[in-house]
C-alpha cells in the first residue's frame, strides 16, 4: 500500500512546511504508523465503533480520509443493510490512492469519493462520522464551525470519532509525553535528523489542543457523552454522540 517514509532522511538549509502532497500520499501508510502511537488500534476500533452505529439507510464520512485505511476498516465491520461511505480528503494524491487501495474490496460500491476541502462539504443523514487525525490540521479558529455543521448533519444517536495529538496545560506532562513521543519514533527507525525535520515541518501546520479543550468544544455544540475510549502516549481518540 505504500513505500517505506525516508522524505527527512537528508538534511537541508531549510525545512519546508508539510503538505499532504504525491511524495507524502506514496509513503503515508509507513508515515503515520511509524508517528501515530497506537494508529492501528484506532483504526480498527473506527471498524468496530462503526459498526455498532452506522443506521440502515444512512451515511458514514471519512473526512481526511488520506490513503483510505478507516474507511477500508469500516467496510470490513459493517453488516447493515443499505449504507453508503463519502471518504473525503483536500489532496488529489490522497484520493488516488484512496480509490486505489478501496477498489477491490468486498463493499467498495458503497463508497463514493470527493477531493474537497472539508470545510466546504455538506454532511447530511449521517451517523457516524470518522475524523481521525484531521481536526488537527484545520486551523483552530475554524474548528468549531466544522464540527458544528457535523453536529447538524448527523442522525440521532449518530456518532462522531474524533482522533488527535494531544497538547497538555502542564508544561512537565507536556515535556514528558513529547519525550515518549520521540522515543516511540524512535523505536520505530526514525533518526534524530527525521524527528528534527519533521518536527519543523509541522509546526504550526499540525496545532493539537487538550482534551479539556476537545471535551468543551462539544459539549458546547451540543454532542452528549463525549468521552475518551483509547489514547497511547500523546495521541487520542474520542466519541462523541448527538
């Protein structure tokens, strides 16, 4: 599904920001699971959560779906009749592959796609909808409004997924968990010149809040037993009912 991630492995005079474009979309699947502590535990919790909630008649989005991994999880758990799948991702190179890695599989006419900018979208007569690791890369001050028009495009008891990095109110907890953070990194084959690069080429590209700050910003929208059901390291995920 992809190539092994080496695009920091050379130093430069200078980083530039990171962009979701063809060199990243052909490593991403090494990318995020060298990066992500506990990325495939999510993924297939998104599968399973899914499939307690998707409603017959109704549909799931995948916003900032990237090469297609909750989606592909989601067809594998769903059994209920009659549901479409709308995988969504601003990145021309990540819908490519997206379609690629989904088009032989069982279910894969249930899915439609849409190279969109997320904040652009309509939701509509959904329940469940999968934002793993995307929130994170809307700009804080557009946050709200995203979620927000979730909220009211979702079916009743649909639920809303939401995975991202965490920053911590406490600067020693914050230090400590950055520290285990790279550690995972590198365990995972990444070199000190890797973390470094990337590191640079996310700051301010990927800003994560607190899960204080998540768990506030929907209850006020209006999402009810928001809670947390997995976190590894600084990395979390959430659901979130209407």
């Amino acid at each position: 599904m992809g190539n092994k991630d080496t695009i920091y492995n050379k130093s430069t005079d200078k980083t530039e920001p990171f962009v979701f474009n063809e060199t990243v979309a052909q490593v991403f699947p090494d990318m995020i699971r060298r990066s992500v502590p506990g990325y495939d535990s999510v993924i297939d919790g998104t599968g399973l959560i899914a499939s307690n909630y998707m409603q017959p008649q109704s549909n799931a989005y995948d916003l900032g779906c990237s090469t297609g991994a909750s989606t592909l999880a989601m067809l594998r758990y769903i059994t209920c009749d009659d549901f479409s799948i709308i995988a969504i991702d601003n990145s021309p190179y990540m819908i490519e592959r997206c379609r690629k890695n989904i088009h032989n599989s069982r279910g894969s006419d249930r899915v439609s796609y849409q190279c969109e900018d997320v904040l652009d979208i309509v939701i509509s007569n959904a329940s469940v909808v999968v934002l793993n690791y995307t929130l994170q890369f809307i700009p804080p001050q557009r946050r709200t409004a995203l979620l927000t028009k979730i909220y009211d495009g979702m079916s009743p008891d649909g639920v809303l997924i939401l995975s991202e990095k965490l920053a911590f109110d406490n600067q020693i907890e914050q230090i400590r968990q950055t520290a285990l953070h790279e550690s995972f990194k590198r365990a995972k084959g990444y070199s000190e010149l890797e973390i470094s690069c990337k590191r640079a080429a996310l700051e301010n590209v990927l800003v994560p809040e607190s899960y204080a700050t998540h768990l506030g910003r929907l209850n006020d929208i209006g999402f009810h037993d928001a809670q947390l059901w997995f976190r590894s390291i600084n990395f979390a995920s959430m659901l979130a009912w209407k």
